[in-house]
C-alpha cells in the first residue's frame, strides 16, 4: 500500500492547482518586530509536506539536493525499506559524503502552491528534519533572503511572502553546537608490498584483506601491464612548452643579482652534488650559463634527519611583482 502511494506521486506541481510564474519580485523593507537585526541567521521555514506541518525546514541555495530525516518518515508512517530506489552517494561542498537510504515523492505546499518534491532520505540531518534545496527553489520560482528571513515568490494573482523563524534557526544552531554530527574516520586496509618487476625497483601496495586468488590476479595484471605506469620522474616528460609555459614576472626596472658563492661543509657538498645529478637525470634540470642572475643553493634540513636542497630566491622574490605566490623563501 506504501509503494503503491509513493509510485502515485510524480515530482512537480499539483495538477490543477495554483503556480507559480516568473516576474519582479519586490522585497519590502525589514520589519523590526519580525526580524531583529543584525543577525546572520539561517532561514527556517514550518511547511505542510505530506499530511503534517512540519518544523525545522532549512531552505538551502548551496544544495542541489532535497533532503528528508528519516525519522520524519517514520513518524509519517512510512517503511523506509519499502521506498524507492536504492541508496546512492550525496556529497558536501568540503568532500565529505554520505549515503541515502532511499527516495520519496512527497507534495510540499507553501503558500497556496503545492509542489511534489523527490526527497533523499538520509540518516542523520541534526538538527533539521528538511533540507530544500535548489530543487525545490527553482520549481517554485523561489527567491531567498536570509536577510529578510523570508521566501517570495508571485502568482497570477499576488506575491507570496513566507516568513522563516529567527528562534528556530538560533535552536538549530544551539543544537548543532552542542550534539555534532559524529563523523567515523574513513577505514583503511592494512596494506602489504607487491613487486611488479624481477628486480624489485617496481612495487605497489595491496590491501592484507584481498583473498590469495584475487590478490594473486592483481599483481599478475599489474606485471603484465607495468610498463603504462610512472616508475620514476623520467617517465613523465612533463608538458609540451608549446602546450603550457611558466615565467617570471620580473620588474624591468630590477637589476640583476649576482650573489656571492657560498662554502659548504664537504658532506653538504656531497648532499648538493647527489641532488643536482638526480635532477639533471630526470630532465628536471639542465646545464645553463646564467650572464646576469646567479643564486645559490642553500641545505636545510627535514625532519627526518636528510637534508634538503634548495635556492636562494631572496633577491629574485625582490625583483618580482608582488602576488599571492611567492618563490621560497629561506630564512
């Protein structure tokens, strides 16, 4: 019978009933009664979704999804079991990512204007019951302000303002404050060395997890087609000056530095002469005879004891016009 009602309902506007149309949409100046100011809240609005008025809705311009608690649909009498679609992957805006349990079509009405809405639903939305996101603003021709706390949107026969809840919105956030959402760190498989090549200069890691057999055929795929990976920085020329160039954007008024050679300790020398050849190997580097800037190569050690090899870009930083990406700088 749930089934059979949820399939009955199809997303967007209610046959037969009032629409919304395009057109100027005025904003009336902020009552001082209804909205304290300054604030930034968030806007909450209390709408009737399905057969019950439901509180605690967060109108959301950033989502481009409609979201619903699942304790809401069981509190309407819904089997979330029994509803459409299997689960699928939602993400935020900083690539974290949650799974809905299912979906349902459910009519929305604010106003006089009812909307069928297709709804994710998702385990944990504390402390919000609804999520409306741009789904259902731009079915519902709805324009936004948090500002004025409040929805509008016009018909043929006025405009529609909706008022959202200053003190709601300030118990959701009260509430998120203090019960947030428990985030599980990702799980990782402990991982294992696989060799690719008789040698032992190729390798991977694989999970500990996989069976024998399937870990077997994993690494027989990964030799047979070792040589389409990047072994090492050689292999990867890199990209084509004519494709993709850098320069520096030095001030023509500069002149140019030439810094005095700098003495290092012997094993210093021998740290800086590894790394130059290493680099000279891979293409990363070549041989050129500078006529006007010089600048040396200064050791700095890492935290785990080896040293790193870098350059002097004091003066060249000086010469460059100021931007949000500086050359290092050593101090």
């Amino acid at each position: 019978m749930v089934r059979e009602h949820i399939s009955s309902i199809q997303p967007g506007l209610a046959n037969g009933g009032i629409h919304p149309i395009d057109g100027t949409i005025v904003f009336p100046v902020v009552d001082p009664v209804r909205v304290l100011q300054p604030h930034r809240d968030a806007l909450i609005l209390a709408l009737g979704v399905g057969d019950f008025d439901v509180k605690r809705i967060l109108v959301d311009p950033g989502s481009s999804a409609d979201l619903l608690q699942v304790a809401v649909i069981q509190q309407m009498g819904f089997i979330p079991s029994s509803l459409e679609n299997p689960g699928r992957i939602l993400s935020g805006f900083n690539g974290s990512s949650t799974t809905s349990l299912r979906d349902i079509t459910l009519p929305v009405q604010a106003g006089p204007v009812i909307l069928n809405v297709l709804f994710s639903v998702v385990k944990d939305l504390s402390p919000f019951n609804v999520i409306l996101g741009r789904t259902w603003l731009h079915g519902m021709k709805v324009i936004p302000s948090t500002y004025h706390q409040m929805v509008n949107f016009i018909t043929q026969d006025e405009q529609i303002d909706l008022y959202g809840s200053q003190l709601t919105a300030r118990q959701c956030y009260q509430i998120a404050r203090e019960h947030p959402a428990n985030k599980d760190p990702l799980a990782a498989d402990p991982l294992e060395v696989v060799q690719i090549s008789e040698g032992g200069e190729c390798f991977t890691y694989v999970s500990t997890l996989l069976p024998p057999a399937e870990r077997f055929e994993l690494q027989k795929v990964l030799q047979q087609n070792r040589d389409i990976f990047a072994w090492a920085h050689s292999d990867m020329p890199g990209i084509l000056p004519s494709v993709a160039s850098h320069r520096l954007n030095v001030l023509a008024t500069s002149k140019p530095v030439r810094q005095k050679i700098r003495r290092f300790h012997p094993d210093r020398q021998k740290v800086i002469q590894e790394e130059m050849e290493k680099l000279l190997k891979t293409g990363f580097i070549r041989k050129v005879e500078y006529p006007e800037w010089l600048a040396n190569v200064v050791v700095v050690p890492k935290k785990g004891g080896k040293w790193r090899v870098c350059v002097d870009y004091t003066n060249l930083n000086d010469a460059c016009l100021k931007d949000s990406f500086p050359l290092p700088r050593i101090d």
